[in-house]
C-alpha cells in the first residue's frame, strides 16, 4: 500500500493523532500496527467522548483531558486496556496561562494598536457557518462596552479575534469599518485550505496568550474559550442574547450553552450566561471593576475540565505517556 511504502522509506517510531475515528486514517492506522508502528491519541476536544466515544483502533496509548473522561471512555470500549489511558489534560491548553511567554504590556499594546491604559475586552469570533450574522451579537457586546466609560474613568477597547479557521473578509472588514475605535486581529496562521493543512505559526499562541493576559474581561459564544480564559485567570461572560433572523449551526444560542460537554461550566458558574442586554451591562461591569470577582469558579473549573493539571504541564504528561510504551 501507499502506507507501507510511506512508512518503509521513512522510518516511524510512533504516529499521535488527536481526533478518533476519522475514515481515512485508518489505512495509516492498520499498516502501522501491522509494521509494529506504535500509535497513540491524545485528545484535543472533550466533546469527542460525547460525538465519537465508539474508538475503532487499538491504540498502544491513549490521553484523556480528565478522570471523568478515562471512566467514559472505558464504559463505552471495554475492550480497551485502563492502563493504557492516561489522564494527560490537553496541551492546546498548555499555550495559555503562560507568564514565561509574557512580552513587555507596552509592548504589546503597541504591537496591536490598543492605547496605552485602555481596559481590553477579547473576543473570539465564532468559526465560519457557526454563528451567521454575528454582528448581530457583537452590537450587543459594544453598546455594553461603551455603556461604561465615564463610570470607569477609562476608555474600554473590544480586540475582535477572528477564528483562525475564517480566511473570509466579510466580518472582517464589518468590524473594522463599524468599529474603528476597536481592534480587530487575525490569528497568525498558515492556512492552506486547498490541501487541508492549516496550522499556527508560533507567534500566534504567543500573540494569544498575552492577549488573553492583559486583557480584564472574555466575551465569548459559548465554547472552550471559557477554559483559555479561566487558565489565563480572566472572567467570562457566555452570550445567549436570541436574535431574530438566521440562527446558529446549533440551532440557538441557548443551544451552546446546553451542551453536554458544557456541563462544568454552567454546573460551576465559570462563566455569567446573559440573555438581555442588562445582564450583560450588569456582569461587564462587575467584572471590568474587579478582574477577580469568580476566581475560585475559574478555578473549580480547571480542576474539573483538565484535572487541575496547569499550563504547559500536559504536553510534558503526554511525551511520558509515548515514552513510557
């Protein structure tokens, strides 16, 4: 076969994947067990125990985010050995929450154009398809953040990052020509759509990181954003305001919020789910007068999702998981 091929003139010791079943990884799989490559999964989402919880391969090792996790997997594939599932966290994690990675705040403010003693307020744009017409919620988001400003005695600033999966103009270029008194920010990313390669050039998780630092407030669709957040040791607020017109992939916005794989943070309140536009104003300004308001949610949060298991720690636990076999 083309793998066996692939694999004899480039000599393999493992092969680590992070999404399971997916069809046309499985002649890679087979040809790899078959040439005693060994091969290994270490999750990149939670919700995949929920989606595709069935495995179809046996891996030589297997990373799971948390306990809770490892016990879900082994009830829905008996078959798979306990010792070979290691509670690892998850090392998309491991890019936020770092003060080693930390650049000079001046710096940095200059570097996105945010002035020099504004409050930031980040949010992460939804993938494409997912939210159509988000711009229907964002004015939500900058009716509060402007609501504020005299109270507070400073300017508050929006740093819009877009997905890294929307190469799209459209609210792109809305955002920017609406709101020139914010910030808009393109992750930093190789994106191939042709080839399906798309990956993130190492200033972007740097970028994000410090983003996600000094900025005093996370504002967000809900989604795993809410555990960056809370590992970088910032509040959120999960927007479930209903909009007329064309609605999420989900069906809702309240659908997001509902998901199963959501349950920690509604059951620890990490994150202010507002649905009008007052509980919105109401949770923006407790939180931009006290960044810490929560903390210990956050916090229960972390040990919830990823076992307590802190930046940069789950990527070290998932090369002793692959060297330990």
């Amino acid at each position: 076969t083309a793998w066996r091929k692939y694999f004899s003139n480039n000599p393999t010791d493992a092969i680590l994947v992070n999404v399971p079943r997916q069809n046309y990884w499985n002649p890679m799989l087979i040809t790899a067990h078959e040439m005693g490559i060994k091969t290994y999964l270490v999750y990149h989402t939670a919700k995949d125990i929920v989606a595709n919880g069935r495995l179809n391969h046996d891996y030589d090792g297997i990373g799971v985010w948390n306990t809770g996790m490892k016990q879900a997997l082994l009830e829905q594939n008996p078959w798979v050995n306990p010792e070979s599932v290691r509670v690892v966290g998850c090392g998309h994690f491991d890019c936020v929450g770092r003060m080693d990675w930390l650049p000079d705040e001046s710096e940095f403010r200059d570097q996105i154009g945010a002035k020099p003693d504004s409050l930031l307020i980040i949010y992460p744009t939804a993938g494409p398809g997912i939210v159509p017409q988000e711009e229907r919620y964002i004015e939500f988001v900058v009716k509060a953040a402007s609501a504020f400003e005299d109270r507070l005695g400073k300017s508050v600033q929006i740093v819009f990052r877009m997905n890294p999966m929307d190469s799209r103009d459209i609210l792109h270029d809305y955002l920017k020509q609406t709101y020139p008194r914010h910030i808009v920010l393109r992750p930093d990313w190789v994106d191939i759509r042709k080839n399906n390669w798309t990956y993130a050039k190492m200033t972007d998780p740097i970028l994000y990181n410090a983003l996600l630092h000094f900025s005093s407030l996370c504002i967000t669709i809900p989604s795993t954003v809410t555990l960056d957040a809370a590992l970088a040791g910032i509040p959120v607020i999960n927007l479930g305001i209903e909009v007329p017109g064309e609605q999420p992939l989900a069906g809702s916005i309240r659908a997001f919020w509902d998901v199963d794989f959501n349950k920690n943070v509604r059951e620890s309140g990490a994150a202010r789910y507002v649905t009008n536009q007052n509980e919105l104003e109401e949770a923006l300004i407790n939180y931009l007068q006290n960044k810490y308001l929560d903390a210990d949610k956050r916090s229960e949060l972390i040990n919830r999702e990823v076992d307590g298991i802190t930046a940069g720690r789950s990527s070290l636990l998932s090369l002793h998981m692959i060297e330990s076999n």
